[in-house]
C-alpha cells in the first residue's frame, strides 16, 4: 500500500517535467523571435537562454544526469532512490535539449534503479 502513491506520482511528475523541458526548448530556445531580440538588449532570457546554450555545448546537464545515475543505481535504500529520480530529471532535460547520446545512459541507469525492487534484508533463525 505504501508504494501506489508514488506509482501514480512518479508518472505524473515526470509527464510534466517533459512538457516544461520541451516548453523552453521551443518557446527559448528554437524560437526565431529571440534571435533579434537578444542581438539588440540583454534582457533576462537572453541571459538565460546563452547559459543553457553554454550548458548544452559543453554537456554539462547529461554529464550532471550520468553523475547522478551511476552511484544512485549503486546506493541501497531512499538515498539511491532520490539520486536515481534526480538522474532521470537530469537525463529528460538533456535529452530534450539536444544532448542524446549522452544522456540516453544516464536515463536508463536512473529508470533502471528507479524501478529495481527494494531488497529484503534476510533473516538467519
């Protein structure tokens, strides 16, 4: 029973978080009308939209999702759990803004640790 409100959380979290990712990489980034705008004033989404820019080229996002993936898929208990959910929110944004090959890895490290059945401790009678 513990475990149903978060089978109903975690889709619906990540659903969002992948329609806020691909609202800034096409209403920021793709869009034409900034490209004039940020040539003219350095208004706060310019500002913005160079640093994800210089995030993106250097691939610091997927990096940071990989960073994340790798020791939570080998962390037991919560503390893995929210590193791996951390790696996946990492992995989407990379992914959708333009740094698939990398951050592909970093998605299914995460969702596989996200989706690995708590261990049981054993119990010696």
């Amino acid at each position: 029973m513990r475990r149903s409100p978060s089978l109903i959380l975690l889709p619906v979290s990540v659903a969002l978080w992948l329609a806020a990712c691909y609202g800034l990489r096409f209403a920021l980034m793709e869009d034409d009308q900034w490209v004039g705008l940020c040539a003219e004033a350095a208004h706060w989404e310019c500002r913005l939209r160079s640093g994800l820019g210089m995030l993106i080229h250097f691939k610091v996002i997927a990096w940071s999702a990989l960073a994340a993936a790798v020791p939570a898929f080998l962390l037991p208990g919560r503390n893995g759990w929210w590193l791996a959910l951390l790696g996946l929110f990492l992995a989407i944004l990379a992914l959708v803004l333009y740094t698939a090959s990398l951050a592909v890895f970093g998605l299914v490290i995460a969702a596989l640790r996200l989706v690995r059945a708590p261990q049981v401790a054993a119990r010696h009678c």
